[in-house]
C-alpha cells in the first residue's frame, strides 16, 4: 500500500503543454523556498490535510488546488521564472 499520493498536473505555457509529477512535500519544499526567496504570500499554497488524504474526492479536490496553485505563481512571475520553480516546472525539459 502506497503510504503517499503523487499529483499529476497539468502545465501550460503560451502554447507548451505537459505534466509534472509531484507528491505534496515536493509542492510544500517548493512554496517554503519561495516564501523565503520571494515573499510570496505563505498561505497561497492549499494547507496539509491529515483525515482522509488518500480519498479519491480529497485527492481530485487537492491535484486542483495545486493546479491552481502552479498556474498562480506563473502569473506571479510573468518574465523571469524563479530557479525553484522553473526545476521543479521540468522547464528546461520544455521550454527552449
């Protein structure tokens, strides 16, 4: 039995399209780094749920609040993508 749940979510910028695995650690390493690095907002990333995290409705409800999520902090950074998020984003796999 997996102990934990991997989002798939999917990535769109200009006309690029694809998708990134990630479990929420990953998504929570990232938003810490960019709170400290970028003074984003500390409460943008959707908060850890501990009751129920592996439901399926909880799991649908989370992968699109973490899409939401993704797609809000490349609105943030229009120009110039942090490093963090350009890694973790598989950027330099995408986008030439």
């Amino acid at each position: 039995i997996s102990s934990f749940q991997v989002y798939i979510i999917q990535v769109s910028v200009g006309n690029h399209q694809w998708t990134v695995k990630h479990r929420y650690s990953d998504f929570h390493d990232l938003h810490e780094k960019l709170v400290s690095e970028k003074k984003i907002d500390k409460n943008l990333l959707p908060p850890k749920k501990i009751i129920g995290k592996n439901s399926k409705s909880l799991v649908e409800k989370r992968q699109k609040e973490l899409e939401v999520y993704l797609q809000t902090l490349l609105l943030k950074f229009p120009v110039t993508t942090p490093k963090v998020l350009s890694h973790f984003l598989h950027f330099h796999l995408y986008v030439s």
